[in-house]
C-alpha cells in the first residue's frame, strides 16, 4: 500500500499522433478501458485530463483517490457532441445556446441544472448543476465518442500541483495510480477551460481561462465576474509551500468550488511582482533575488521574454512575449515544474495585465503564489 493507502498498479502507455484516426487501436483501447470502469488519462487542448465513466460512481471514486482530491470538488464532464448534452441537464435558456455555437469545441466550461440521475452523485458532488464541456482536441473527441459514454475528467495531476499539459507530467504525478495515459502530445492552451454559468441575465465567470471576458461580451451577452475573482490582490501569507487541498484564507465564497482551494503551487516559495514601471519591477526583482541568493536560497525568476536580460538568479525563465499572453498560458504551468525540477526555493514572478488572457494567466500564477503579491 502506499501512503494513500492505494495499491499501486502498472499504467499503461498508447502513443498517438494529434491526427491520429477514429479507429486507432491506441485510442480504440484506452476508450474500452474508460467503458469498463477505468482511469485513463488524455489530451485536450487545455491541459491533459483524467477520465472515468461519468457514469460509474466507482469510477469516478477512484479519480478522487489517485488525485487526492477534496471530496466536495465536482468534476467537468466531458462530451464528444452538443447533442450529448440534453442527456445530462435540464432546460437551458437562448443564450446558454449561443454559447456554445460560439465556443464548442472549445474551452468553456458551462454549470447548468443537472437532469437527477443523468450521473454519478459523486461527479457533482451533490450540487444540483452540473459542469459540461465539449474539448477542441481530435483524440480527445475520438476517444469520448468510442467509450459512449459521458467522461468525467478534471486535470490529469495531483490535487495542488500544477495542470498537466503534456503525457509526461501526468506520468510524473500518477504513474501507478491511474490504469492509463494517452500521449497525445503538447496541449494546446495550457490553462483550464472557463467556466461560466447563465444567471439573472448575465454570464457569470466563475473560473478565468482561454475564452475571455471579452470574447463573450462580443456575442452581445452581460459578463460578471464571480465576487471571489474581484478581490486577487493585496493580501500576502507567509506560508513556505501549499499543501493539498488547503482552503485560501479570506475573501469571498467561490460559486465554483475547486477555486477555494489553493492550486497550482511550485514547492519554493512563489511571489508576484506588479508595477506600473518595468524598470522599477525589474531593479526590486533583482534586488530581492541577490538578497535571497546571499542567504544561501536557490533563486528563480519568471519573466516575460524581453526583460530577461535584466536578470540574474540560478534559473530564469521566460513566460513569453508581453505582447502574446497566449504563449504565457502555454508556458506557465511548465514553468512552475521546471523551477520544482531544479529544485528552486525562492521564487519571483513580473505580473500581467489583467486583461483578456491576462485574466486567467494572473488567476492562476496568483493561486501559485498563495496569494502573496507585491506592488510596488
Ligand atoms: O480545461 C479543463 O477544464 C480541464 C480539462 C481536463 O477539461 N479540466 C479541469 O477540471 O480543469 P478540474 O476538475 O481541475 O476543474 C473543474 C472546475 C473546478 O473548479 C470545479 O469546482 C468546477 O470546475 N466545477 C465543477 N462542477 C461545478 C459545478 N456544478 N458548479 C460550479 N463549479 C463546478
Ligand atoms: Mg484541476
């Protein structure tokens, strides 16, 4: 038994091109192996998930167990067609429906009424909606459409490690716990789905990712932030490391409940620097970094690619250019494994512009840093 008191079990391992065929055996397999009740792991165009027969409650136990996730966190279930969709809610209004001929396949997550009995109790957690999304990743599509059956997948990693965006984190995180992976390559956006739900007339944000404030409002649709998301700075805990599952201190309920948990976090010590002027961010970055270095910590630095030469500390790293924030949501989640990788202690990141993408890369490079940001 190891220390979850799981057994540990052999994964197996299918390789697939991102253009790979229906009837590719790798998928044909791992699909059987969702069917009959077992954990696979595989690529969306987010970050890699972990699947189980929405279905099965015994199923879906056993992504609670390999993940270490809180029992009380519901799961996105993941469909193959729009069509899927009436099997598992209830009646939804027009603009539920604009939503997706806008955004599926794509990276939004929409809560809606849960048809009683359409699930397992445990993919809802007991709520009475439910999280539904439609993946843009061919294999991913593939692979729902041969198992015939809803998949309840969250992110394919440990509860408070960074989101998998490739084959080999998910291995890194659960190799021994979960019956497969299907290596699909890179994912694409790198961050999770927005999750949004229609109330009083408006689309409500509940967690920031590749579809933006902005893309919705172009629809002609009312966007409003979830009261937890209007309150990400200021506050900076003092705590070394996160641990599992531990609820962020303050500010308001979330009405997604996975976005109370601290998440994401690198095991050094992570915070946020944000300021008005660059030059400024740069010089206290640095600043802080050599202080840290002459008190014998291993230093990182996270930023974005044109002030890299400003810097100096054991491992700096580039989230992209500031001008494409897309290639920051690729790059942060590797960006955080890597600093574990080389075992970095102390850790400063430059902040982004709220804005578009910037909402959700901040969002979650904020949950990495337990909440401590420094403006300056
Ligand atoms: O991009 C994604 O969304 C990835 C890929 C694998 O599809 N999945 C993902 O799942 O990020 P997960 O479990 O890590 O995050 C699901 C989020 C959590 O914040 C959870 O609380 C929220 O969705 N959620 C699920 N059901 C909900 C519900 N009924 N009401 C509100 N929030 C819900
Ligand atoms: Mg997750």
């Amino acid at each position: 038994m190891t220390e979850q008191g799981m057994e540990t079990m052999q994964t197996k391992y299918w390789k697939a091109s991102p253009n790979a065929e229906a009837f590719d055996p790798a998928i044909l397999e791992a699909a059987e192996y969702l069917r009959s009740g077992r954990l696979v792991a595989f690529p969306t165009e987010t970050v890699y998930g972990l699947g189980a027969n929405a279905l099965s409650t015994e199923a879906v136990e056993k992504i609670f167990q390999a993940k270490g996730r809180p029992s009380d966190n519901p799961l996105i279930v993941h469909i193959a067609d729009p069509g899927q969709l009436d099997d598992l809610v209830l009646e939804y209004d027009a603009p539920v429906k604009q939503l997706i001929e806008a955004f599926w396949p794509g990276p939004l997550t929409l809560v809606l009424p849960v048809r009683p009995g359409a699930v397992s109790p445990r993919v809802t957690a007991g709520l009475s909606t439910i999280a539904v999304r439609m993946p843009d990743h061919p294999l991913a599509l593939h692979l729902i459409r041969a198992a015939g059956c809803p998949v309840a997948a969250p992110s394919a990693n440990r509860s408070g490690k960074p989101s998998p965006t490739a084959a080999e984190h998910v291995r890194n995180d659960l190799d021994g716990r979960i019956d497969g992976i299907l290596d699909g390559g890179h994912s694409g956006v790198g961050l999770e789905s927005t999750v949004v739900e229609w109330a009083d007339g408006k689309v409500w944000i509940l967690r920031p990712g590749g579809i933006t404030p902005e893309d919705i409002r172009r629809l002609g649709l009312a966007v409003e932030l979830d009261a937890s998301l209007q309150s990400t700075g200021g506050d900076s805990s003092d705590a070394a490391s996160s641990f599992d599952g531990v609820k962020e201190a303050g500010g308001p309920t979330p009405r997604s409940p996975g976005m109370k948990y601290r998440h994401y976090a690198p095991k050094g010590m992570l915070s946020i620097v944000q300021g008005d002027n660059p030059q400024k961010v740069s010089a206290y970055i640095q600043e802080r970094i050599d202080e840290a270095k002459a008190k014998g910590e291993k230093t990182g630095i996270l930023a974005f690619e044109e002030h890299l030469p400003y810097y100096r500390a054991d491992v700096v790293l580039s989230c992209g250019s500031q001008d494409d924030l897309s290639s920051a949501g690729k790059l942060l989640y590797d960006a955080l494994r890597e600093f574990d990788r080389e075992g970095v202690s102390y850790i400063l990141a430059e902040g982004f512009r709220e804005d578009g993408l910037g909402l959700a890369v901040m969002n979650r490079l904020h949950k990495a840093a337990g909440g401590r940001l420094i403006h300056i």
